[in-house]
C-alpha cells in the first residue's frame, strides 16, 4: 500500500512543481505581477490534476488493453499509445479541462468559465494533446506521469510563446 500511496504523491509533486514553474514562467514572459499565495494555490491545484491524471491513465491504460485482447483495436505499441491517448484525450479531457478551469478560477472567485478560454483548450486537446499523450504512452509506466508534467509546463511556455506574439502583432 506504501507503494501505492506514492505513486500519487509522486503525481502531485511532480504537477505542482511542473505546472506551477509553466505559470511562472509564462507570467515572467508576459511581465505579469507573480503572488506568492496565488501560485502556492496553483501548486496545490497542479498536484490535484496530478493525482487524478494518473488515476485516469491507469484506466485508459486498463482499458485500451481490454479492448485489445478482445481484438477490437490493432495490438501494436504505437497503435495502443495512440488509442489510449484517443480515447482519453476524447472522453476524460473534456471533463479536465473544465476541472481545472474551474479550480483556476475559483482562487478569485469566478465561478464563470470562459467560453473562448474554453474552446483554445478543447483544441488543445487535439493539435497538442493527443500527440503528446501518444508519446507519453509509448513510455514505460512508470515514467508517463513525468513526462506529462512536462508536457503541461511545455504547453504553458507554447501558449504564452503565441500570447506574446499575438500581443506585439496587435
């Protein structure tokens, strides 16, 4: 059980300080103001996405894997990544994005979620998830929730990458 337990630390730790340096990072390029207590709140948030992201892989795995041995899907180990990132980027990430759109939110109260905010992120689901999650599941298991918190504090330095350029074209 020690090990279990972990598992999900190690998830949390490892999306807290990976998700939260992708914040900060991206608040230093866009020369916004960094709050302690706000990004000791992000950290907290990003090790919550953490836990229930491994959770969510352990499914998709186990489940991609059934579908497998019953010959619905092709077995090979692309194939197999692929649909796992399919599958969970269709199904569960939907459900994350609002999860974490809410949790963002809620540290100032807003119980609104962006609708644009919204849509840049179901996107994201497509052109950068889904080939991020394929690799990430090519990976042995113990090293998938690495490298998706990588991943994440790659997306944030993209987004603001693009967030800067859009500013100085305008």
């Amino acid at each position: 059980m020690t090990f279990f337990k972990s598992i999900f630390f190690m998830a949390f730790i490892q999306f807290a300080i990976l998700g939260t340096l992708g914040e900060i990072v991206a608040l230093k390029l866009s020369k916004k103001k960094i709050i302690v207590l706000k990004t000791v709140y992000s950290a907290i948030v990003w090790g919550v996405l953490g836990i229930i992201i491994k959770f969510v892989f352990v499914g998709f795995n186990g489940f991609v894997n059934e579908l497998v041995s019953y010959g619905y899907l092709p077995s090979g180990d692309f194939w197999k990544a692929f649909f796992k990132s399919l599958f969970m980027n269709s199904m569960f990430g939907p459900v994350m994005v609002v999860i974490h759109r809410f949790l963002e939110n809620l540290y100032n109260l807003k119980l609104k979620i962006s609708k644009e905010g919204l849509k840049k992120a179901f996107w994201a689901l497509l052109w950068f998830w889904l080939p991020a999650h394929t690799i990430t599941f090519m990976l042995p298991n113990n090293w998938q929730i690495t490298l998706a918190a990588v991943w994440s504090f790659v997306l944030g330095l993209l987004l603001s990458f693009f967030n800067t350029m859009k500013k100085e074209s305008d």
